[in-house]
C-alpha cells in the first residue's frame, strides 16, 4: 500500500508538516522515510488518522482521488486483488480501487465439481457472463442454460443461480451491477469513510440473537458491501425462517445455531448461545433481534460466562453533524440515566472512557471531551456542574477533557473567542459530547438526527466486543453504519489486546 506520493499532496495542501504525521503515527524520522517511500503499510486505524488530520478521506490517501473527483482508474495485472481463491473458484477483483463503484467486475475460473456441491446463490443487482474458455452450466431460477466460449448471458441475479463447469475449468468476466452503493447514499464525508475503512478489513462475523426481519435486512446489506463473512443466527431456524422470510438471501453467509429451551428460559438461553461465540473468538459483534434487551444484557455481563469488562455499558452515538467540520461523538443518549450515579464522580469515568476508545478507533488520536451542562462555571446549585469540573481534573492519558462547558462554547471557536476563553484545548474543538442525563442526550440525539438531518452510527461499548442495539424505526443508513462502526471498533479492541 503505498501512500507516499498521495500523502506528501495532502499534507502541502493543509499545510500539516512531518512531525505531525510523526507524532499522529508515533513513528521516527526512518520508519516515517519508509512510509514516504513506499515502503511501510500502514493499518486502518491509522489512515483514519490521517484522513482526519489532513481533512480528506481514505480514497485520497490510497489512490490519490477523492470522493468528489470524478475518476477513471487503470488496473493493470498486477493490481488485481484476489477476492476468492479455493480450488472450486477463483475470483480476481478488476477494478478495486474504484471507490463506491455500482458494478463489480470479476475475472472468475470456475472448476468442475459434482452438481451435488454446488451452492445456490441470490444477490441485489444483475448480472452479466462472459464466457472466454470452456462450457459453462448456469442454473437460474431452475431453468438449466449451457454456456460455450463466446457466449454471453445477463440475468436477474436476486433469482436464486448456481454455475457449475461442464469442461475441467471454465474462464470467464463477470460483472455485477448492484446499483447504488452504501457509500453513494451515504452524503457525509466522515461517514464515507467510515464505510471504506471497514470495507479495508478482513471480513467480520456478527453473532445476531434470534433475528428478525429487520436485523437480516441490515446484516445482508453489510454482507454485500463486503463488511461481514459470516452471521451467526441464533434462536429456532423454524422461527427464524418464518420470521425472516423472503429475508434470507445469502444462505452460505448464515450459520444456524439451534437453541432447545422453550418459554420463558428461551430468551436467556440464546442470548447466552450467542455471547458464547463471542467468548470462543468465532464472532467479533453481537446483535439484539427480537429478544427481551433486559435476558440480552444479562447474558452479556453474567460475571462468569459474560463478556463484561467491568466498565459501564453506554452508548455512544456518532454523528456527522451539518456545518460541523469533523465526526462528533455524543454519550449516553440511550442508556445510563444519568452520567454520575450517586453523586459518586468516579462512576462517570467509565462513559466517557468508553466513548475515548471508540473515537480512537475511529482516527481521532487525542479525541477533545466536552462534559456539556447549562454553564461553564461550576456552581453548587447545579451539582452536575461541580462533578464535572472534577472529572475534567483527574488524569487523562490519551485525551483532553473539559468541563462544565455549554454547548456552545464545546462546538463552536467564534462563541469561544466573544467569551474571551483562551488555553482551553477543548471549547470550540470538542470531539465527544458527554451530558449529565439521559433525558439531554436523547433530545440532542433526535435535534441532530431528526431536525438537522445529521447521519448516525450507535456503538454500545463497555464488554470485550461492540454491542449493536438497531431500533426498528432506525434507517437502513443508520443500521449499516452502525454495523461498520462496530467493526471498527471490534478490530482497534484486537489491535489493542495484542
């Protein structure tokens, strides 16, 4: 991955000179000449830093256009990226650095095997064959077509299909036209980020606790967008493919996990199944579907078979707010009843260190905390205002917090500079938004969301891996970033543990 080239351009253009790349990457002068060269990769966390500090986006730095430029990309033989390599198929991506393409295009060699082995596959979208060695069997929708060197064939491929090969192997170009992509209907630059960042993982698997129709919807289009590998579906398949209907549309993407328990134990029963995957290592998210939240999080912090870190669970909500330059973080609109629990100051370091971590993850190096309330001045006949001026001055390694402060003085300089506040590193420039109680960040959340028509990802944190609790009235915009946003934030946690 060389960025070299690409970052020397978007550092000129903002004006950011070595030593802040260097100490955003913790690198010395050689490994930084390295990466200048061509010569050091860098992870995702870290392109996600420096697309933040240099005000640009992940395309920028890998293939040096970004979103708004209008593209046309080479790739040349060396730059294909093997998508699938098995001896049954091999699948070589022709175009992967376009950035939000519609269409997918494949060099594809399919070898024979017993029609037995085939699996059927179903996907959005159409697609187009062209066959330039061998004969081709192609099953759609039950109707059998044969395929020589020269033909060519476009089909709805939400029909069930399945391609098997009549000679030893088959050669062919593929190309998939899926229509939109996430990240064209995705409008905030951050948030397209974000998608593409995930999209640079190795594929994640989400465990999901007896799945409607509603968590599949979601789960399938991470599936597609080629953020998840696999999904656990936990509960009764009998329920679950009566519920999910029509829904279910990447069955070798779906691994079942059966749950006997009956009544009132069932909901228990399999959110432990589920929290046991994670445990294993087999699943790096967990979902709530249609099971009581109450059996879910009781699974999630059983002391001795949980995935509890001892921390508070809180949410964070992550948002890219019109006219704000930058990802702001708001916690907890949607959980604790209030930030300080029993007037105890220390309860609320847990929240806002759970939302330190997850902007961590998302490229803020050393995120800005605003403990948000009515004033900045700490007054006894505000308890909430005293509090936080204490949290704000116990020792933070890896962020700056601040606080009280109102929200105006937290987002924005102007208000800052009429107040005549200077040398506080975060008034103006904060990155995460804590409140004092639930009632405000919930009514701040549905301001930004509702009113302003600002963009949302929710990450549950607190456990040994990201926590996705999706209303049903959540768009399919908010379900899917929140399922990359986990993703995120489950490998920085990997990175992190080694």
């Amino acid at each position: 991955m060389d960025i070299g080239k690409h970052l020397k351009r978007y550092m000129a253009r903002e004006g950011v000179s070595e030593a802040e790349v260097m100490e955003i990457l913790g690198l010395g002068a050689g490994r930084f000449g390295e990466l200048m060269d061509g010569e050091l990769s860098l992870g995702v966390s870290d392109l996600l830093k420096l697309a933040t500090l240099l005000k640009t986006d992940l395309p920028a730095l890998l293939h040096g256009k970004e979103y708004r430029e209008r593209k046309a990309i080479k790739t040349s033989v060396a730059d294909r990226v093997v998508v699938r390599n098995e001896r049954t198929l091999d699948y070589e991506s022709l175009a992967p650095s376009y950035v939000g393409r519609s269409m997918e295009p494949f060099l594809v060699t399919i070898y024979r095997r017993d029609d037995a082995e085939v699996e059927v596959s179903r996907h959005d979208g159409e697609e187009f064959l062209f066959i330039t060695q061998g004969t081709l069997k192609i099953v759609v929708d039950g109707e059998v077509n044969i395929l020589e060197e020269g033909d060519s064939f476009y089909f709805d491929s939400s029909l069930p299909h399945s391609v098997n090969a009549v000679t030893e192997k088959v050669v062919l170009v593929s190309s998939i036209y899926k229509g939109e992509s996430m990240v064209h209907r995705t409008r905030g630059r951050r948030m397209k980020a974000i998608i593409e960042a995930a999209k640079l993982l190795i594929r994640r698997n989400i465990v999901v606790i007896s799945p409607d129709k509603t968590a599949i919807s979601a789960i399938n289009i991470a599936i597609e967008e080629e953020i998840i590998d696999k999904a656990y579906l936990v509960g009764k398949r009998a329920w679950i493919d009566e519920r999910c209907q029509g829904e279910l549309r990447f069955p070798a993407a779906y691994e079942y996990v059966e749950v006997p328990a009956e009544g009132d134990a069932f909901e228990l029963e399999a959110a432990r199944a589920g929290v046991d995957i994670i445990r294993k290592g087999l699943g790096h998210m967990i979902m709530k579907g249609k099971v009581n939240t109450n059996a879910f999080l009781k699974a999630i912090l059983n002391r001795s078979q949980g995935i509890g870190t001892g921390r508070r669970l809180s949410l964070v909500g992550i948002f890219e707010v019109p006219g704000v330059d930058r990802l702001l973080m708001l916690t907890d609109p949607g959980i604790n009843p209030e930030l300080f629990v029993g007037d105890d100051v220390a309860s609320g370091v847990d929240i806002v260190r759970n939302a330190i971590d997850v902007a961590r993850s998302l490229g803020v190096a050393r995120p800005k905390v605003a403990l948000l309330d009515a004033n900045e001045v700490p007054t006894d006949s505000i308890p909430t205002t005293v509090f936080e001026r204490n949290l704000s001055e116990m020792t933070w390694e890896d962020a700056d917090v601040a606080g009280p402060l109102s929200y105006d003085l937290a987002l924005y300089e102007s208000f800052v500079k009429a107040k005549g506040i200077t040398g506080d590193p975060v008034a103006g420039k904060a990155d995460i938004l804590v409140v004092p109680y639930i009632a405000t960040g919930n009514i701040l959340y549905k301001s930004w969301a509702m009113t302003m028509g600002a963009e949302v990802a929710n990450v549950v944190l607190g456990a040994s891996a990201p926590i996705i609790l999706t209303s049903r009235s959540d768009s399919d915009i908010v379900k899917f970033l929140t399922i990359c946003a986990s993703a995120l934030y489950s490998r920085w946690l990997e990175e992190r543990s080694s």
